[in-house]
C-alpha cells in the first residue's frame, strides 16, 4: 500500500521547481527594494536625549553587582552572580570623555538596589546600613553623581528608597529620605529630570518591599509620592510604573498609578542571562525572532498606556542584552544587533527614551567597567548620536526578513536623510537600491562574538591620550547598494528633499 505522506516522484520535483521559484521570487524582491528618500513621510518625533544610560545605585555606593564572566573560563561553566566593587570614579577623564559624546542623554541613577539604599544627610555618614536599609548612599557619592550630570550633559532620572526603612508603623511609605535627597541635590545646584518611585514594583520580594506588597499597597504609596512630588518638586517629570513584567502584576500596578504619571516607564530584557539559568546563545543573538521581543513587550505596555494613560509619552528606562548583567557576546559586536534594532523599532513607534543598562558596569555596560574602554554598543550608540535625528520617517520597506531598515532625518544636517541598514543574516547578502549618493558607515566583524568592530574596514579604537577615531563615511554613488551578512550601515543622503526634513 502506499503511504499517501511521501509525494511521488514527479509531484516532487513540481514542489522542488516551485519553492526554487519562490526563493528566486523573495531574493529578486529583496534585490528590487528602492528607498526613495524624497517621499519617505515622517512617522514620529523623539525626545533629543532618546539614546541614554544607566548606572545603577549599587555602582554609586559600591556593594555587590553582577561579576563580569571569566575570560579564561569555560564556556559551559557555570558564572558566579555577584562580585564585591568598590564606588564608580565619576571623575574619570575617560569615563566623562565618552559619556560626554553621547549627549545630550539622561542618566538614570537606579535599579533594585536603589530601592533599598540609605542616603546619610550628613556629614559624618554611618559606617554600616541603619535598619532596614541595605545600602549607604552618602553626600560626596551623590554630589559625585551631580557633577557627572552637569559635566556629561545628562540630567539625572532616580527612584527612591521603598524598603523597611522608609515605612512608619503602619508599613507605609514616608516621604523622609526622598525630601532630604531631593534638598540637599538643589541645595549643590544639581536638578533631577524624572522619577519613578520605587524600581520594578513587580518585583517587590526581591526589590525590599515589605512582606506581601500588592498592588492595592502599591497604589497607595505611590499616592503619596505623586502627592509629595507636585508638592515639593513640581519640575520633576513623574515616570511609572517602572515594571518589568507582561503579566497580570504589571497590569495590576499600571491601573493603580497611571492616573498620577507624566509618562509611561517599563522596563525590557529579552531574557535572563547565564548567571540566572537564562538558555540564549550567541548564534540567537541576530535572529529575527529575538530582535522581535523589543516590539513585543513594546506593544503589551502601550496597549495599557491607551487603556489607562491615553496620550502618555512612554520610555524605556532599563534595557539590555539579557538581565542579570548580560550574557558573554552582551560585550561584543553580536549584541549591537539587537542594540541598534531595538533603537530603531522603538523610535519609529514613538516611544520617546531608552535608558541602555549599563554604561560602564557587567558585560552589557557600554564601556568596559575596568578600563572604561569603549565596546562595540558603544561605537554604535556614538554613530547613532551623530547621525539619527529626532524626526523618524517611515523608510517604507517594511519587515524584512533578515533585512531591517529605519529612516530618520539627518542629525545637524538640514534637508538630510540618515538610514540605519540591518543585515543580520548570517549567510545572505541583501541589496538596496538608493536614488541618491550617500555617505556609508558600515559596522562589521567577520568573528561577531569578538570584542572589536570595524567601521568600513578599519578597527575603531580609542587613539592616543584617548582620542576618538575619526568616523568618517565612504563615498557611495546612486543606485544598488549591497551589504554584506552580519553588518550594520548608516547611510547618510545630503539634500535629500524631503520637506520634512528642511
């Protein structure tokens, strides 16, 4: 008898000739995309600081953070999570040098241990952590944090202190600690940009939230805070909810607090890393289905935004590789993938600021914590700052497999188009075909998963006394464009006459 599941010969090779075709048809498209710069309609405006950063408390105060993988260690050996570090040196000439390229941006000082850190008004700090606190953060730490603000050109983005420590007896909130951070930073002309109230709300038992916080807790104390805000800090934009999740926690929290926000905040990881049992690998990190996680989460808070906070700006404030500081390839050229798509896809869906995790601390900071030398994000992130306006204009290619292109009005260049061209196919070449000259910047490493990266050939390095490398474009006349696989390109189109970029 035969089996009806195996096609005969003859229908097999019709099935083969057809799927040949198909892929002729999809490979013949690809090579027809022609981006027509002139027509492309504007989509969306962007905050001008977008592109910003994290550093987290625990960086500011010292203490315990997630330890940077092992060079030398196997690659199936199993990480150790946290390392002992003493305070980030926020008078770095390096570390200012390269914060100062990528403003203007914010600096969002915060995450899971802020929720827990003490901040000692005084001038003789304690030398342990009063009760029910876990952490000291003290004057000279945070007038470290105010002159980096000024000296990089990014406003400060907080939250405050939620843990034991700042409950009265009845375990609610007190606006204490919160008053005296916020007297004593105008008392040293520092000013702080935005605040959510406490990190990650959805996260409470491991955040110091007292024992059995809900959101019905939640709702209430974040009233006092936005009460306490308008009241003592007006200026200050009120960001919330701050959660991570896409479940019903996170819902719950944004119904309790969307009435009293100026803007939506969440946070993103794609997943955990190996220090949390997280399962990616790096041959993941360029997939399509990866990247696409950023619209994912994008789309569930945005979703919650029109429900309870129609018109709400949202941001971004803590992204990453993966949480728990990233996996190994977080500090390599694989990871700018993710890191210039996610850039990409947010902006043209209008979300107005993405706070990277980190700037200088674990594998996904964008410099290296030790020698504050730039990675391969940051090469990317210095590119983005230079070319990418604010005004985001629909490229009109749509999703690509394997091919992401965005649009943007050029940054500082009247009349000017920037394009960020993703290849993040493995094997395949693809083909555009541009109606204009253009300068081209393209990204490249022929080993992703290495630490360095080129810029048309050229491996970017910082020179000597720690000059930047000059980033200068290639020449590229009108017509067919071919990018390689795995590499990233801005395209820049000078007197691109698009009336919405004049």
């Amino acid at each position: 008898m035969r089996d009806h599941r195996v096609l005969p010969p003859r229908r097999l090779g019709c099935v083969v000739v057809l799927a040949i075709a198909a892929l002729a048809q999809a490979k013949a498209a690809a090579a027809e995309l022609t981006l027509g710069v002139a027509a492309m309609p504007r989509v969306a405006t962007i905050d001008p600081r977008f592109q910003s950063y994290n550093i987290e408390m625990v960086e500011v105060t010292g203490g315990r953070f997630w330890k940077p993988y092992a060079v030398a260690a196997r690659p199936d050996a199993k990480p150790e999570r946290f390392a002992a570090r003493t305070p980030i040196d926020l008078h770095d000439d390096r570390l200012r040098r390269l914060a100062a390229a990528l403003a203007p941006a914010y600096l969002r000082v915060s995450g899971t241990w802020a929720n827990s850190t003490f901040f000692a008004d005084s001038d003789a700090p304690p030398s342990a952590p009063p009760a029910g606190f876990k952490g000291v953060l003290t004057r000279q730490q945070w007038q470290g944090v105010i002159d980096f603000s000024h000296a990089v050109g990014a406003p400060i983005v907080t939250s405050f202190a939620i843990s034991a420590g700042t409950r009265d007896a009845g375990g609610r909130w007190t606006t204490e600690q919160a008053r005296q951070l916020l007297a004593f930073t105008k008392s040293t002309g520092g000013g702080i940009a935005a605040a959510e109230f406490m990190n990650e709300p959805d996260l409470p038992a491991i955040g110091g939230a007292p024992e059995h916080y809900d959101a019905a807790a939640y709702g209430r104390d974040f009233a006092t805070f936005r009460a306490f805000m308008k009241d003592a800090a007006p200026e200050v934009t009120i960001l919330g909810p701050g959660t991570i999740g896409t479940g019903a926690d996170a819902k719950a929290l944004f119904g309790v607090s969307a009435a009293g926000i100026d803007a939506v905040s969440y946070h993103h990881y794609g997943a955990l890393s190996a220090r949390c049992s997280g399962d990616r690998t790096a041959q993941q990190a360029l997939s399509d289905r990866w990247l696409a996680r950023t619209d994912k989460t994008l789309a569930f808070y945005r979703a919650l935004r029109n429900r309870f906070a129609p018109g709400k700006p949202i941001w971004l404030t803590e992204t990453a590789e993966t949480a728990c500081g990233g996996n190994r390839w977080a500090a390599t050229f694989a990871d700018t993938f993710r890191y210039l798509d996610q850039l990409g896809q947010l902006a043209k869906a209008g979300a107005q600021v993405v706070m990277h995790n980190t700037l200088a601390a674990s594998d996904y900071g964008l410099l290296d914590e030790q020698t504050h030398l730039p990675r391969p994000n940051y090469w990317a992130a210095l590119l983005w700052r230079r070319l990418m306006g604010t005004t985001v204009l629909d490229a009109g290619v749509g999703k690509q497999p394997g091919l992401h292109v965005y649009a943007h009005c050029a940054r500082d260049m009247p009349d000017g188009i920037a394009l960020l061209v993703i290849n993040n196919d493995w094997r395949m070449r693809r083909r555009l075909t541009l109606s204009a000259a253009s300068q081209r910047y393209t990204l490249a490493n022929e080993k992703p998963a290495d630490g360095n990266v080129q810029l048309n050939g050229s491996t970017l390095a910082l020179g000597a006394s720690d000059q930047m490398p000059t980033l200068n474009g290639a020449p590229t006349s009108a017509g067919a464009i071919v990018f390689a696989p795995a590499t990233i390109t801005f395209l820049t189109v000078a007197n691109a006459g698009n009336a919405n970029c004049r």
